[in-house]
C-alpha cells in the first residue's frame, strides 16, 4: 500500500469561518479530501466549492441532517467506492491539527492497527488548554467506554481525530451504528465485535473562540443509555455467543451472587429493623459472603477481558479481499 491511497473526511456544518484553512493545512501526501455539507444552513458545500481551489477537494450532501457520524459514514463510503485505503476523519471547527495527520496513517501504513484515534490526555503538557468541564466529563466518559467498548488500553474515547483502513467497512453494520455524537463510542464498540486492533495517538486540542454544538445536558442521557446497551450485547457477543468460556461463568455467577448478597441483605435488615432484634452472625455471613464472592468473580472476569483486547490487526488480510486494485 502506498501513501497516494490516503483520503480525508471532514464533516462540514457551520464551519464556514475555519473550513479553508483546515484544507489549507491538510498535507500533500493526501490524494482526495471529501466535505460532507450536512444539510448545512450556511450552506457549507457552496462556500466550499466557490471559495476553495485546492483540486483534492470532492464535496459530498447529504440531502437531510444526518448528524457528524452520517456525514462521516457518508465519506467513509465514498473513498471506499473511488478506491482508496486509509480514511482520516478531521472537524472542519479547526480544532485538530493537520498537520497530525501522518502519526494517525503511520501505524495503519506498517501494519500496527486497523484504526487510530487521538488521545488528548496522554501528556499532561497537551491538558493546559482543555476547559475544565470538557477534562471531567471526557475523564468519566472514558471509564464508561472502556467496560462498553472492550478497549481497556485507548482513553478520550469521543476523540474525533480518527484513521480508519477501509477494508474494514465490509464487517461494520452502517445501518446500525449511532449516526450523532454518540458516533466515535459506537463505532469503538463496533469495531471490538469485529476484533479490530486499534491504536492511541498522542495529541494536543485547540480550543478557541468557535462555537460548541454539543450541549452536555442534551447528549448525558443517550450516551449512558448508548454505553448501558452496548456493554449488554458486546457481553453476549464476545463471552456467549462467540465464545463460552470461564469469564462467561465468572461475570454470570459474579452478577447472581453479587444481587442475591445484596437483596438479602437488605431484607434481612429492614426486618431487623422492624423487630428490634439484631440478625445473627449466620445471617450477616449468608449476606457478606455472596457480596465478596461475587465481587472477586466479577473482577477476575474483567482481568480476563482486559487481556482480551485485540491486538492483531485485521486489514492485512482484508485489503486484497475487500479493496478495489488501483
């Protein structure tokens, strides 16, 4: 594979103030760089294509507002279609550096990782300039996706800076996957079903004066509830469905003796407060000890699936399968 098969993809809605000299910046080695105008007010496309000479520049619409993981998806299909192999997915809000963009190909190019995303918190250097609300809520995010996605090792898991080798596309159900913010955490899950090597790279954010379109208070919710149903079926994908095994045993007796130490107890307490008669060391046992054993069987489970991370990549065996000959 040379570097002539990589393509960037930037999702365009209200970026009309920064978008030329994020494209300005993309380096040379990139062939085609694909702006989705999503369904755009400021009719992003349109500014691009009379403002914007830079020949690599394909413009792409999607006739509805799909959000940024439809007009990601929608350029993903697109460089996949016309040939190439590495997709770069960049905000065109001007945040992400460009210039980043060979750390993100690099791993892909030599075979270390089907996919990479940036990592904002992996030098405390490269924290100075985040808000203090976006380091907490990324830091508790981060947590949440790990047990959701099974990728123990990456954190910054809404990191939008991502690079992605294409043949992979053809074992993702697009018609599946989030299509607003909850995109990057989905996709992270998506791509453990598939046993996708993915790989942490280290970068600096740029915050300035734009404007956020993401509202704390409106994406909370769905994200808990995106994270709570993809911890469900990646258990039942990864540890029943695909492959029974001691950690299954382990995350199931762990639960059941975790809930039942915990219901017994309560109910043995709440009677022990309605007749004044304090529960015997039997009882307080038959409680403490389900909770204990549950806890280490629960644990023991999640050391194993912590090893279980992918670690080879997938794409050298997919690309000649998958990919169109250039």
């Amino acid at each position: 594979m040379s570097e002539s098969n990589i393509a960037v993809v930037i999702p365009c809605y209200k970026v009309k103030t920064s978008i030329e000299k994020v494209i300005s910046d993309i380096p040379s080695v990139v062939r085609r760089i694909y702006c989705i105008d999503d369904c755009c007010p400021d009719k992003s496309g349109d500014f691009i294509e009379e403002k914007i000479t830079d020949p690599r520049v394909k413009v792409l619409r999607n006739n509805v507002n799909l959000g940024v993981g439809g007009a990601v998806m929608h350029g993903y299909r697109a460089a996949h279609d016309d040939g190439y192999h590495i997709a770069v997915k960049i905000d065109g809000d001007g945040q992400m550096d460009p210039l980043l963009l060979p750390a993100f190909v690099r791993p892909i190019l030599n075979g270390e990782a089907d996919y990479t995303k940036g990592n904002r918190f992996y030098n405390l250097r490269y924290l100075e300039s985040m808000p203090a609300k976006r380091l907490i809520g990324n830091a508790a995010l981060s947590f949440i996706s790990k047990i959701s996605t099974g990728y123990w090792h990456l954190f910054d898991p809404t990191n939008g800076y991502t690079a992605l080798h294409l043949s992979l596309l053809d074992l993702l159900p697009f018609d599946k996957i989030s299509k607003r913010y909850f995109f990057e955490s989905d996709l992270l899950f998506r791509l453990n079903i598939a046993r996708a090597c993915v790989k942490d790279v280290p970068m600096k954010a740029v915050y300035g004066d734009e404007e956020s379109h993401l509202k704390i208070n409106q994406i909370l919710l769905p994200f808990l509830k995106g994270h709570l149903k993809n911890v469900a079926k990646r258990f039942f994908y990864s540890y029943i469905l695909r492959d029974f095994q001691v950690a299954s045993l382990n995350f199931i007796l762990g639960f059941i003796l975790f809930f039942f130490g915990i219901i017994f107890g309560s109910i043995e307490w709440l009677q022990s407060i309605e007749t004044g008669e304090p529960a015997t060391a039997g009882t307080v046992s038959l409680a403490v000890l389900p909770i204990f054993i549950g806890v280490q069987l629960v644990l023991s489970a999640i050391n194993n699936d912590i090893l279980n991370v992918p670690r080879a990549p997938l794409h050298p065996t997919l690309e000649d399968e998958t990919l169109p000959p250039q």
